[in-house]
C-alpha cells in the first residue's frame, strides 16, 4: 500500500486526545472565572477524548517507520483535524454561529495568521477569548513538534514531522536528536511566554490581558483582547516590551538560544539575523522620518508607532497601534511590501522568510558575475557554507509558487464581488500569515463581511502559507499519488 494509515491514526489520535486534554483544561478555567461556559468545553473536550482515543487505540503500534509521504499526510491531516475541533467551543457556545466563521477563526488562530470574523471581540467570554489565545500559542511552534517533544511512545520517527513542520529552511541546530530539540525549542518557548505574562503585569496590564497577550506574542498571532488591538494599552512601557519580544520571536529559534547561552558569535555570523535588523532598521527609521514630514507627528510617538506596526507586520504577529492606511498613500504601500517578507526561518513568523530573500538576492548577483565570467566556478555561499544548486532551485521554485498562489487568492477574491486592493491585502496576508492586509480587512477593519467561499478560500491561504506551501500543495499531485 501506498501510504500506510497506521502511523497516521497513531498521530492523529494521539493529537485529538491532547486537544481534548486542552480543552479540558479550559473547562477548569471557565470555572475558575465563572464565566458559564464550562459545559461548552466540557463537550468538546468529550469528543475529541473519545474519538481520538478510539481511533489511537485501533491501530496504535510502537514500531510502524514513517515515511515522507506519510509525513506530509500527517502534517496536513492533523492542521486541519486541530482545525475542526479548534471550532468546537466557539459553535457550542455560540460566540460563533455559522460553520464557516468558526473555521475560518480556527485556522486563522492554530496557523497564527490573527485574522478575525469577531466585531466585538470584548463581548466574548473571558475562557472563549483564552482558548482562542491558546490555538495560537499552540500552533506557534507547531503541534507536530509538540507531538513529537512530548509523545514519543508512538515509536514513530520524528524527523520527517519535523522536516514538513518546522516554519522555513534552516541548517542550525541545537541538538543531533530531534526529540532533544523539540523540547528545548519548547522550553524556551514556554519560558519566554511566562517571562513576557510577568513582565506586562509589573508594567500595569491585568492578568487575563497579560497572559493573553503573552500567548499570542510568543506565537507571532495578534489574536488580542481588546477590539482596538494593543492601541487600546497607550502605555508606551507595554508597547515597547511587546516590540522587544515581536523581535525575539521573529529570530530564529536556534540563533536565540545561542543568544541565550553566550555564544553571541554565533549570533553575529548569522548573516539572516543581520539582515533582519538592518531591514527593520531601515524600515523604522525611513518610517519614521516620513511620518513625521508628512503627517506631523513627534518625533517619540512617530518611531514607537512605526517601530511597532513595521516589526508586527514583518514578524507577521498582526497587532496594530494605529491605522497606518490611514496616513499618507505611500504607507499603503510601503506596509503591503512588507507583507511579503517575513522574518527568519525556525521562528514563529511565517511569511517568504528573509533567507529565502537573501539567497535570491545574493545569487541574483552572482549571475552578473556568471554572465562577465562564464567559464569561472561561482559558488553562492551563506554564513560561510555552500549553498547546493537543489537549495537555489527549491527557494527559486517556492517563491514563484507563493506569488503565484497570492495571484490566484487575489483573482479568485475579486471574481467574488471583492474590490480590487481589498482582494490583494487579505490574499498576501493570509498566505503571509500576518493578519492585517489593505482595503477593507486593514487593520482596523475584519474579515467578517467576506462571502463564505472567500472565507474557506483564505483559510487554504492560511494553511499553505503555515505549511510553507509545498507540504500542502505536494499532495495535491499526481507524483504524490503514484508508486516510484
């Protein structure tokens, strides 16, 4: 058999029970708030517990390899299980009515995207608004590396989960065993979370605003509390922290943890590092002198604002702190540019990513070179390696099918009714994963007035674009379906 389904169920199964263990764990929370909504997650907890259990049980078995194909079904088939059942709490407690609203709330949260069908997010349930801070947090670092750090009873090789999981091409690694990684990338991503929750509670926030806005921080999400987003925190301490910590989830994981360590060598020879904070520099800085030209601001106000929106949107966490569509034209466009950054592989954020950049920047120069040179070896090298021609090819080939599936978003969205910079801001930031795009799904506006077909369209976007496409679209071939 082509692909076997024994692996599968072990992983699916065991996925759906842990969600289920999650949304029991709201249950409990919705108590301790008294919020009403117990029973909702009690519910969903129930049949994602008995389901899952079940269909872990009925093929369950410690030795079955895994191979890449399998890999990639499991990937995709557990992004949008988690989906699925992520829409559960907010049909029962009917925060959320329509089928499709809830799904595209679901994937918007597990694939940190942080677009939103809620007008009045403040009317919620305090446990609602937690569980949607929650499927953030979760797919930040990805459910599949979570799976793999913390159920290694299933016997499965991890490897090919990470591989077709982990947000961007990357060569640094903390450890040789990809368990010991998963679960250091998780220490630290846990660490970090309750050291931002600590932080903006002795900076003035409550602690439900706290601990949410520290679990979709980390994520790189922008799900928020609050319906005027982190515009409605005017503490300039709260806003700075949060600009630090949308930095540090926008570096890779790896990078940080040499950080964290000491080996700040490391740090500094990572040439994608420095390329993210050259671009945000440039960014914030030439943001801010225009703003202040063109719209008169002070000067403190104008670089906190543009500092803040710029690494939000280039981090892809989508908070916002002010409508910058509504400044001067050119930050129109200077924003949507930035949608198609991205910030660096083995971070939360998704997006191109900057090494993808870099290498097709770096070796769109070395071809004048080629050109000058024909019979001279020129060979692309990042942070002192050599870049193999099958590396150039995927990232080539990748950034032709991203634009490609943003052209065919925005087409499809316009032969919806949708207007033309409407139809292209909400394809690049749903395929971006960032949240905020242009028109009318800017970043004071929602996604709640789309057509239903438009919403299910954006939420493919939104997984592709988490997926980093081709762990979506690769299934979608015939090659994938056929015997070597």
């Amino acid at each position: 058999m082509l692909i076997n389904l024994q692996p599968i169920s072990n992983v699916i199964g065991a996925l759906m029970v842990f969600t289920g263990i999650l949304l029991l764990m709201l249950m409990g929370f919705s108590l301790v708030v008294g919020d009403g909504e117990w029973m909702v997650f009690g519910q969903s907890s129930f049949i994602s517990i008995i389901i899952g259990g079940i269909i872990w049980r009925l093929r369950f078995s410690s030795t079955t390899s895994l191979t890449k194909r399998e890999g990639y079904v499991i990937v995709v088939i557990s992004w949008l299980t988690i989906s699925v059942l992520g829409m559960l709490p907010y049909l029962f407690s009917h925060s959320i009515s329509s089928i499709h609203n809830a799904f595209f709330e679901s994937v918007s949260g597990f694939t940190t995207t942080g677009a939103t069908i809620l007008e009045d997010i403040e009317s919620i349930s305090p446990s609602i608004l937690m569980w949607r801070s929650l499927t953030q947090w979760i797919g930040g670092m990805g459910i599949i590396v979570l799976t793999v750090a913390l159920f290694p009873l299933l016997g499965i090789a991890g490897i090919e989960l990470f591989v077709a999981e982990a947000p961007g091409p990357t060569s640094d690694k903390i450890h040789p065993r990809i368990k010991d990684t998963a679960r250091t990338l998780w220490f630290l991503y846990v660490s970090l979370t309750l050291f931002l929750f600590l932080l903006l509670m002795l900076e003035g926030m409550g602690w439900f605003d706290a601990i949410n806005h520290a679990l979709t921080t980390m994520a790189t999400g922008g799900f928020s509390t609050k319906n005027a987003s982190i515009a409605y925190f005017t503490s300039p301490v709260i806003q700075y922290t949060i600009i630090i910590f949308m930095l540090l989830t926008g570096t890779n994981y790896a990078v940080m943890y040499f950080g964290i360590t000491g080996k700040f060598r490391k740090v500094y020879e990572n040439e994608e590092w420095r390329m993210y904070m050259i671009i945000l520099g440039i960014a914030v800085v030439g943001g801010t002198f225009l703003l202040i030209q063109t719209e008169s601001w002070a000067w403190e106000p104008a670089f906190r604002t543009v500092a803040f929106n710029v690494v939000s949107v280039v981090t892809t966490t989508g908070y916002v702190t002010s409508d910058y569509m509504s400044w001067n034209n050119g930050f129109t466009i200077f924003f949507f540019l930035l949608l198609f950054l991205g910030a660096c592989a083995g971070s939360t954020s998704g997006g191109i990513k900057l090494i993808r950049h870099l290498v097709f920047m770096r070796n769109t120069i070395l071809e004048f070179k080629r050109i000058l040179h024909p019979r001279a070896l020129i060979r692309l090298k990042i942070n002192k390696k050599i870049v193999a021609p099958k590396i150039m090819t995927h990232i080539l080939v990748f950034l032709i099918v991203y634009l490609s599936l943003f052209i065919f978003g925005a087409c499809m969205l316009s032969f919806m009714g949708l207007d033309l910079i409407t139809s292209i801001g909400a394809s690049a930031t749903s395929i971006g994963n960032v949240g905020p795009g242009m028109g009318m799904v800017g970043p004071v506006d929602n996604f709640a007035h789309l057509p239903t077909a438009a919403k299910y369209l954006l939420s493919f976007l939104m997984i592709c674009g988490r997926l980093e496409l081709f762990t979506v679209l690769v299934i979608l071939t015939p090659y994938f379906w056929r015997r070597n």
